[in-house]
C-alpha cells in the first residue's frame, strides 16, 4: 500500500500540481492582458471573465486533493487537542474519531461523484454554455467531479493508514508545507 501511495503522491505532485499551476498562470496573464486592452485600447474580449473565473475554479479542484493529503483544509480541532492532551486513551480517541470523519467524507465524495456523473453528461448532451457562451459548462463541472473523486482516492489511502495506527503500526506521515519550502 506505501508504493502505490508513492505513486499516487507523484503523481500529485508532477502532474496534478503542475496542471494547477499552469492553469492559475494562464488565467494571470489573461487577466492582466484584460487590463492593458480594456484601459489602453477601451477594448476586452467578452469571454475573458467566463475564462478566468471558470479555470480558476477549475485549477482549484484539481488541487482538492493535495489538499487533502496536506491537511490544508479548514479543520475544527478543538476536540481532538483536547483529547490528544487527556493522555494514551485520548489520543487512541482522536485517531477513531478522525477514522469516522474519513470514512464518513469518503462515502460523501463518493455519493457526489456518482450523482454528479449524470449531470455532466447532461451539460455536454444539452451543450450548456458559460454566461459568456464562448464555453461549453461540462469540462469544468467535470473538473470539479474529477477533483472531488480525486480527494477520495486521498482520503482512501488516509483510512488505510488511520486503520494501521489504531493497530499500533507506523505510517507514512506528510511534511508539513513549511517544512517541505525551500530556504
């Protein structure tokens, strides 16, 4: 299980986060071109918005699941720090608890992903369009599925390595970002 979680962190890392990355600098520059062509020549393109915001979103997504990975969601802790600091039994507590709250996610995406899947063949069979009309609606809805199906894959090995902690045996564990920054 720890090699195809290598796998899957590279993954991640070499494509998904490139792919992000790209998308968000392609949509900087079409912003910024927007700025020089509307307030120097009074002119914009009328799908410039539709692009930026729509690729953002989609860039966005695609990132749901390094997000995951990361622990770089919004998380209540109060709970858990106070358990973790009630001692052994506390902190066996925090890892059933978080276990649940995995599982529960998980089998939500899931749920979301499945159901979502007929809306996005809808929006391609029905050719739905941005406001703009210059993009068809399903690769972004499809984005945000393929993101979302993507967090699910994380939290999937997340459980796998929750279930061996409750067992007493040692996991992988992420570096945090800061640790990871170079200097």
């Amino acid at each position: 299980m720890e090699k195809a979680y290598a796998v899957w962190r590279a993954f991640q890392e070499k494509i998904l986060a490139r792919a992000a990355a790209l998308l968000l600098i392609g949509c900087t520059l079409i912003a910024l071109l927007e700025v020089v062509r509307r307030y120097a020549f009074g002119h914009s393109f009328e799908w410039q918005q539709d692009a930026v915001t729509f690729f953002i979103v989609s860039a966005v997504f695609l990132y749901f699941g390094i997000s995951q990975r990361h622990g770089e969601h919004l998380n209540v802790t109060v709970l858990l720090e106070a358990l973790s600091a009630a001692g052994p039994r506390g902190r066996v507590a925090v890892e059933a608890i978080k276990l649940f709250a995995l599982v529960v996610s998980f089998l939500f995406l899931l749920l979301v992903v499945w159901w979502g899947l007929p809306e996005v063949l809808e929006s391609r069979h029905y050719a739905t369009r941005t406001e703009s009309l210059a993009f068809p609606m399903w690769p972004f809805l499809a984005a945000l599925l393929l993101g979302f199906a993507f967090m699910a894959v994380t939290m999937l090995f997340q459980i796998w390595f929750e279930i061996q902690k409750l067992r007493g045996r040692s996991v992988p564990e992420e570096a945090p970002v800061l640790d990871r920054m170079p200097d």
